[in-house]
C-alpha cells in the first residue's frame, strides 16, 4: 500500500470506540473490517453505525447515497483470520497491556508483513505492547477521541521502533478522514492527556487549599478565561473513576514528577462511587445526564459604607479603571495607605498575605483584584485570612456597582486563573522542551483534542510569556513547591523577550 492508496482497515473491538472508529473509516471511503470475539458486539457494532449513517441522512448532512456507499463499506467478520488482507489493523479492545499484548502476536501471525497494526491505547506505551512482537518497526499508536467521528483529531503515536514509513502512512490514512492528525513521541499520556494535567491537577489544588470552591474554579475558567467547561465539570463529564487511574499512571510512568501530581481528594470520592454524569452525582448533582442548576452566582453587591476611603496600589494594572470604578460607586481615593478603609492591590503570582508583606500593608483592609482578564469581563476578589467583613463588602460594592459579575475568593497565591493558566502554559512548553511533539502539534492537539479556547503556548503568548513566567515564580515562592518550577524552554523566551510561538519556535 502506498502512502496515497485506499487502504483496507481492520478494527478489533466493536465497543463504543470500536465503532465510531469503523464509522470514521467508511465515511472517509475505506473499506472497513471489524471483529470482536463476541459475534453479538459485532451485529451490533454493524447496526449501530449503519443507523448513524441513516440518521445523518435523516438530518440532511449527507445524500442517502453517500450513506448507501459507506455502509457498503462495512465488512463484520466473525473470525480473526477474515482480517488477513487488511493494509493497516486498529486494535480498541480493553485497557489491558497482557491483553493487548497477546492479541498483537496474534495478528502478527494473520496479517502480511507488510501491514500496519496500531494500538488505540490512552494510557499503555506503544513500546511495551510491541515489546513481543516480531516487527516492532510496524507498531505505533493511533489514538482517538470518544466519539470519533466528532472529536477531530488523531494522535499518531510513536515508540523508539516505530519506522518513519509507518507514521507516514498512518498520517496519509488520517487526513483523508479530516481529522487533525498529530504526531507524538512515545512518552506518558501522549500528547492530549499529558497537556491536559494543568487544568485538572491545579484545580485540584485550589480546592485543596480551600481557595476557592470547586463551583467557583469552573465558573471562573468559564466567564474569565473564556474555557468550554472547568476542571470539575470535565471530570465528572470524563469520569472521575477513569481520571483518577490516568492521573495516577501519568504521575508514576513520569517518576513523580511534581507538575503531575495526583490529589487526595479524589479517592475518597471515587471510593464513595461518586464518578460523575454516568453515576448521577459527581462534583455536581445531575438529573437525565443533565446537570442541575447551582444558585444564582451573580447576586447583587452589598452596600458600601459611609465615606469610603480608598487606596489603590500605584503599581496595579488597571489603576485607571479601578479609580474610576471607586469614584463612580461613591468612595475617596486617597494618596495614602494609612488614611483609607479599603486597599485594593493587583497581585502577580503570589497571594494578599505575601503582598501585604512585602508592601507593608495592613491585611485587614485588603482586597486583591485580579488583573485578568479585563476587568470587562467576570472579577476576582481575593481576601486575606483577615480581610474585615467591611473591607470585603466595599470591594465588592465598588468592583460590582457596574453590574459586571464578580467571585471572592480566598487567599490563593496567583488567584485562580493566573495560577491555571501558567500551570497549562508551563506543562505545554515543557512538553516542546522534551519534543514530544512539535509547536504546532501541541497548540492544535490540544484546541480541538481538550476544547481549550486557544494552545498552551498560544495560551503563553496572550498572557505574555515573562507574565507567565513571574506567575510561576511567585507560585514557588510562596508555596516552595516544586511543581511550579518553570521549564527552560519559557524561561529561556521569557528571558530573551521571545513568542513562545516564533519561526523558530522548534528549536530548544
């Protein structure tokens, strides 16, 4: 088979990836074989994705003779050895590296030397289940996204055996399906699932610190950065059951590696059989899979006190802004910190307390404001452990007078979105560092593959990579945690005043 040729595909495993892999395949105008050992997964594997095809007719979103020629296409066999004319084997069986292990020396006695047999594992190296096998050069990873069909990218996985010739043609194969395909070495998680510790393992850890509440996180990557869902709605949407074993694999296979450390908190929860959507109830309560309203988050400002006396961090970002706020809700700025009620700071990457330190400040008149986004958009308050009640509701009369949404958090080096965002951004660079995969790759996987609004070094280049970088800084400084060092590859660009995204961005 050439690189341009129409190949005949055999997938093994007619479970729910099974077939939106088979599907994906026909609609692209490929042959298709599949098999599974129970005959009746096969006949239903066979019928269900028929029936898509019928109801994208149904839709108007194909002729019925496009549909009529792609389930042509669908070959069900009920024995192994039918598949021994296939050009390239996709295997979708269980997570079991025995398993899949003994069923690719299998195939390696039914198909010719010449086909390509590759694992659709999320979790497993693609070295350790060649690692018996006869022609380790023809195994590589093709991982897909449930449901196939919609989730439009393909990693093309490779393991230090894996021939060029075999990624090339896999890529051939995945582009006339219209997916993305993206191009990965053979490390923990891949690509996709390495990217996406940041948003999961930080959240986490907010809600460790008792920061903020797991509704508040959400909320905020929502209305703030501009995120489809948060860590906490995508968990449960994911399964925390199936999470928490990934997020615990990519932290061993990684020699725990402190960027991916896992949390206490949700075995407990695990335990408690609480996984999310599928069981009903997981960070969020749901009702027909769908998830039951939480109460109103945007609640009217309380009133600011009588002769409000506020002073404004002359280093803050939005010092403009927020004195015009101040003056519009009706409060004094004044020049000095000693003679206001409320001091209002802007914080990078470190928390009230460490800031009131090093400003001399008194903590119990201060609020932090977050600088990001805008303050067009959703406003974080932080408080310190000792923020006076009245302190906290002038803030909020002030940054809400305006009726633009605001969340009071607690004291969180870096807020929430700050300490996200870097922590998404420093494990995308460090996964260029080690080239896993290329700049481009990385950016597009994780778009398409995670939902986010933009990459992680897109994500950089917005914030500002020398941003970014004195985020982490602080994070370290005042948490001594290892996890936030920042990789050399954004402290090098931070450094030097580079993008991250650059024409020379390959280069380390």
């Amino acid at each position: 088979m050439t690189a341009e040729a129409q190949a005949t595909i055999a997938v093994i495993g007619a479970g729910a990836m099974g077939r939106g892999i088979v599907q994906l395949f026909a609609q692209s105008g490929h042959r298709v074989k599949f098999y599974d050992n129970s005959e009746a997964a096969v006949a239903a594997a066979h019928a269900f994705v028929a029936d898509m095809f019928d109801s994208k007719v149904d839709k108007g979103r194909i002729s019925r003779e496009e549909a009529d020629k792609a389930k042509s296409q669908l070959v069900p066999c009920t024995q192994l050895v039918d598949i021994a004319d296939c050009d390239i084997v996709v295997e979708a069986v269980l997570e079991d590296l025995e398993i899949k292990r003994g069923l690719f020396a299998e195939l390696e006695t039914v198909v010719s030397s010449a086909a390509i047999i590759a694992s659709n594992t999320s979790s497993l190296l693609i070295a350790d289940i060649a690692a018996g096998c006869a022609h380790p050069e023809r195994i590589a990873g093709l991982h897909f996204f449930n449901p196939v069909p919609v989730m439009r990218v393909t990693e093309i996985i490779s393991s230090v055996r894996t021939a060029d010739i075999t990624v090339e043609k896999l890529k051939a194969c995945i582009d006339k399906t219209g997916h993305r395909a993206v191009l990965v070495q053979d490390q923990p998680g891949f690509l996709i699932n390495h990217a996406g510790r940041g948003l999961y393992t930080e959240g986490l850890r907010i809600l460790e610190e008792q920061a903020a509440s797991h509704d508040q996180v959400d909320l905020l990557m929502r209305e703030a950065a501009g995120f489809r869902m948060g860590p906490f709605e995508l968990l449960d949407l994911t399964g925390l059951d199936v999470s928490s074993k990934v997020m615990q694999s990519i932290y061993d296979q990684f020699q725990q590696e402190p960027r991916f450390r896992p949390s206490s908190i949700i075995p407990p929860r695990v335990a408690a059989g609480l996984f999310g959507r599928k069981t009903g109830e997981g960070w969020y309560q749901y009702q027909e899979g769908k998830k039951l309203d939480l109460a109103n988050a945007n609640e009217p400002p309380p009133a600011m006190s009588q002769n409000c006396r506020v002073w404004i961090d002359p280093a803050a970002d939005q010092h403009a802004e927020l004195s015009t706020l101040s003056q519009q809700a009706g409060a004094q700025i004044v020049v000095s910190p000693d003679d206001a009620s409320l001091l209002l700071i802007q914080p990078w990457g470190i928390d009230v307390s460490q800031a009131c330190a090093d400003l001399n400040l008194d903590a119990s008149r201060c609020v932090a404001v977050d600088p990001l986004p805008s303050l067009e958009m959703r406003r974080t308050l932080m408080l310190s452990p000792i923020t006076r009640t009245q302190s906290r509701d002038d803030a909020a009369a002030i940054l809400g007078a305006d009726n633009a949404p605001y969340t009071v958090i607690n004291d969180s080096p870096g807020f929430v979105v700050q300490r996200m965002l870097a922590t998404i951004v420093n494990i995308g660079t460090n996964i260029a560092q080690r080239g896993i995969a290329s700049v481009d790759d990385i950016d597009d996987a994780v778009r398409i593959g995670l939902g986010y609004p933009a990459g992680p070094l897109a994500l950089g280049d917005r914030l500002g990579p020398h941003r970014v970088m004195q985020v982490l800084e602080g994070l370290q400084r005042v948490t001594g945690d290892p996890r936030y060092r920042p990789s050399h590859w954004l402290r090098r660009r931070a450094q030097l005043g580079e993008n991250l995204i650059t024409r020379e961005a390959a280069r380390h």
